[in-house]
C-alpha cells in the first residue's frame, strides 16, 4: 500500500476541514485593461512549480533559488525532484520538475514579473510552448485568492492534468491541512477530495517509478534512484578508538587496501570517518579531523576502483565538510543533524551536496544519559525531533530533494528502543509525512552494523562477532524501508542486500 493510499483515512473530513478554516470566503482577484487590483505590503504563502531540461539542469534550479531568494521570496518548503519525460511536445530531452512553498511580499503580479525576469536572465527566450526551456517558473498558486488576468491565471489552468506538477504540489501542501491558506488550494481542486483526490485521479503514487516519472535525488555527476536498488554504505574509520575497527585504518597502506576490498566486494559508497562517535569518544578538534581525513580521501578520489562510486564523509564539523568536499566527498554525513556546529547546514547549502540528517540527543559523550533515553513513543519523537531539523535545514537552502534522513539507531536509544526503531521505520515515514510529506519520500540510511544493541541480544561482547546479527538486523531494515545500509562488513551483508531487492522487486510487480 502507498504512502497517500496509508494517509487516505486521515482526510475523510476534508470538506468539514474546509469549512473550519474558512474554505468558502476567498477573495478573488481580477485585473483588466482598466481595472488593476494588485496586494502589495501583507505576507502571502505562494506556491511555484520549476523545471528545466537544458544544460546543467540542477545547476538551474540552484540558480533560480538563488534568484527568488534575492527577489523577495523566502522558501519554507521544497517538493521532491521529479525527472519525468516530456509532455505535448515529446521530441526534447527529459525534465527535470519540482515545486517550493514560499512567503513573500510581491503582489502576483510582481511575483510573476520578477519569475520572468529571473527566466529570461537565465537564458529563456520564447521558443515553442512547451518546448526546451532551462528554467520554467510557474505560480500554482497564491495566497487564498484565485486570480484570473490578462496575464496570469492562478491556480494555473493546467494543474489538473499534469502530474509532474501535482505530485511536488503535493509535497510542499503535506497530507494535513494546516491552515487556512492550505484549505483554499484544496478547494480550488477540480476534485470534492481537494487536491489529494486530485493526485489520486492522475494516478497517485503508483505513477512513480513508470510513465517516465521519477524521483531522484543529485549526487556526484549523476541523478540517483535510489527505489531500484539498496546501496552498501562500506565503513572506513581513521580513528585510534572506533569501537569496531578503531586504530586498524589509521596509515594509509591500511586505509587504501580497504577501500580496495570493500569496493571489490560490493560497496556502492564508502564512508570515511576521522572521529569517533561512540558512546563517550572525546571530541577532537577540526584540524585534528582534517589531519586525519585529507590525506586518505585524496589517495581514494584518485583510486581507479572508485569511479562510479561515492564517497561519504562522517563529520559534524562545517570547516570539515567543506574541505572534504572540496577534495572530491559527494555527500555529508552528519550525526547531529546540524546540532553541533551552528554553521553545517549553512555550509552544506552553499557545497550544494546531499546531506545525511541523523537523530541524535546531546552529543557523543552524553547522548545515553538517562534523560535522553527517555521516549513516550520512540518512532513519533524520533519521527518529530528529525523534521525539525529539517525543516533549520530547508530553511537555510537544503532543499528536500538533497535530504537524506538516519532514524539514529544506537545514538540516544537503549536496546528496547532500538528494536522499535528498526521495526518501525515504516511508522517513522507516516509520521514524517504528517510534517514534511517531501522528507518522508527521500531515501533513509541505518547503521546498526556490529552495535552493542546487537551484543546484548545475541551474547556477543566482541564487535566483529556480530556480523551475523547484523545481516539479520539489515535485512530486517530494508524490508521496512531502509534505503541504505552502512555496513562493516560488505561480502556478508552483498547477498541479504540482492535477497531483499529482489523480494521488493517482486512484492512492488504484484501490488
């Protein structure tokens, strides 16, 4: 069952939800040659819909957020990245499409003239419609007011019948009405059900993956769909006191070789850790990190073996990942989710890299205090505590579509905890839903490869007797969900990885 279909029962109530927020009494605007009425001064909640498909089209789109921001539009919200193949005029190359929720001050009117200036200084000329644009920005809607002018209609007249712009649409409305403002685009729906029964009708989430539809997530040089295979994150920490493997990859000969024997194994990604992050590890400084990192990642970018491969980064330090990427990391790993380091997801947002936000409580040495055990329900809080930081993430330029979400297992949980967690990462999506619905889509890392949790249960006080725990715990993950599995071991968890990609690919053709 897909996640909408799941959240379906939740919106039984949708017309009585319209009318508690005051669906029936919209303002509406129209403008001809002699009557003008434009909103200037008041904040209104806009809703706009990108896409592109010439030249570097993630390029584009970090370039037209970058122009909005400066033009008065303050992005809250960013819907998935969407590539999908080209409607009416089919002869053109593939698309890429999201949608932003965003605040501004512009009336509509100057919302749109500033949207097609930031165009036409991007390189868009009139060409064919629907022809190859680098960017094309579209007002889906504004505020409460339906708007209907010589030049601009709003909601935009071809919402309906395009699900390149409903299913990002989607994302940044969520699958709960939170406002009034929300209300009204549900009423402007074509559909009694609003605009999820709008979805549902072009298809709904049973589109992705088929009709030339897509979500991909940019990484590296290339867009990654993460739904057509689980991917082996390989460990490679660099540290003295690791609790697995701490002092065993500290000289480069070691560090090198093992990435050789992961990578030969079947790691699609290596992550490099400089610090250790078990329980209690002592913090070291950033040029302490730095020392250790640099010199293995600059021998691993220039490894034959790694091409096509990706490169992680474990850090919670801004002046670490930057440096790491600037040397050839594609992607950052953050245990904190930003917590640590106040500048990170600033940092991050200017790298223009994807971004693994952890939960964690505290930091290393304090995260399994007593009162950051203490949990009502583990997967809603963990669920609740992760999109806050997310939502400090999209707020500072992270967008959705750059998001990778780590439920933390281990970090700040008892074993109990863990179990629930592990178990209940289907939950941990639905309830991310209720908040982010984009952030609930992206791909999830776990990490429980050799963790005490593991011993406990299985009597194993040595880390590397874990391994077959772990297989069992990673094949348990991904078949409630996880997309990402971070790994010590990769020849013993390869073959529980193929078993379970093959069970979905099955279970996905027969539903």
């Amino acid at each position: 069952m897909n996640l909408l279909k799941q959240l379906m029962p939740q919106r039984r109530g949708l017309s009585d939800s319209l009318k508690r927020f005051g669906g029936s009494s919209f303002c509406f605007l129209h403008s001809s040659q002699n009557v003008s009425v434009e909103l200037y001064s008041q904040e209104h909640e806009v809703v706009i819909a990108l896409g592109s498909n010439v030249g570097d089209r993630i390029h584009n789109f970090n370039q037209a957020l970058r122009l909005m921001k400066k033009s008065g539009i303050n992005i809250t919200r960013h819907g998935c990245l969407y590539e999908t193949a080209p409607a009416y005029v089919t002869d053109q190359p593939h698309f890429l499409n999201s949608a932003v929720r965003a605040v501004t001050k512009l009336g509509p009117h100057e919302l749109l003239g500033v949207l097609k200036k930031i165009e036409k200084d991007m390189g868009r000329t009139k060409g064919i419609r629907y022809g190859p644009r680098p960017i094309d920005l579209d007002i889906l809607f504004y505020g409460k007011f339906r708007i209907n002018s010589d030049i601009l209609v709003v909601p935009h007249e071809r919402i309906w019948e395009r699900p390149f712009v409903i299913a990002p649409l989607i994302d940044v409305v969520g699958s709960e009405i939170e406002n009034d403002t929300v209300a009204s685009w549900h009423s402007m729906s074509l559909h009694s059900g609003g605009l999820f029964q709008s979805w549902q009708k072009l298809g709904g989430e049973c589109l992705i993956g088929k009709e030339g539809m897509t979500r991909v997530l940019p990484i590296g040089n290339h867009l990654w769909d993460w739904s057509k295979k689980i991917s082996l994150m390989g460990i490679l920490n660099l540290t003295p006191d690791s609790f697995s493997d701490g002092g065993k990859f500290q000289s480069l000969d070691a560090a090198i070789s093992q990435v050789r024997l992961m990578i030969s194994e079947g790691a699609d990604m290596i992550d490099l850790g400089a610090q250790s992050t078990r329980p209690m590890a002592p913090r070291i400084s950033p040029q302490e990190e730095l020392d250790r990192l640099i010199p293995v990642l600059e021998a691993i970018v220039k490894m034959p073996e790694m091409n096509g491969k990706l490169i992680s980064v474990d850090t919670f330090y801004s002046e670490v990942a930057s440096e790491a990427v600037s040397t050839g990391a594609h992607l950052i790993n953050d245990v904190s989710g930003g917590q640590l380091d106040p500048n990170m997801v600033k940092i991050v947002a200017d790298l223009e890299v994807p971004y693994v936000i952890m939960h964690m409580r505290g930091d290393p040495t304090t995260m399994q205090n007593s009162e950051h055990l203490q949990y009502d329900n583990v997967c809603k809080q963990v669920a609740s505590e992760l999109c806050a930081r997310v939502n400090t993430a999209e707020a500072s330029g992270i967008p959705a579509w750059r998001i990778i979400i780590d439920p933390g297992i281990g970090f700040s949980k008892n074993t109990q905890q863990n179990l629930e967690i592990l178990i209940g990462l289907s939950d941990i999506r639905l309830e991310l839903a209720k908040k982010n619905l984009a952030v609930s889509h992206t791909p999830m890392l776990i990490g429980t490869s050799r963790k005490r949790f593991l011993g406990e249960i299985c009597s194993r006080s040595a880390s590397s007797d874990r391994d077959p725990a772990t297989v069992a715990s990673v094949t348990a993950g991904i078949l409630n969900g996880a997309n990402i599995v971070r790994i010590h071991n990769v020849r013993d968890n390869l073959d529980a990885v193929r078993l379970c990609d093959m069970m979905l690919k099955y279970k996905r053709s027969c539903g």
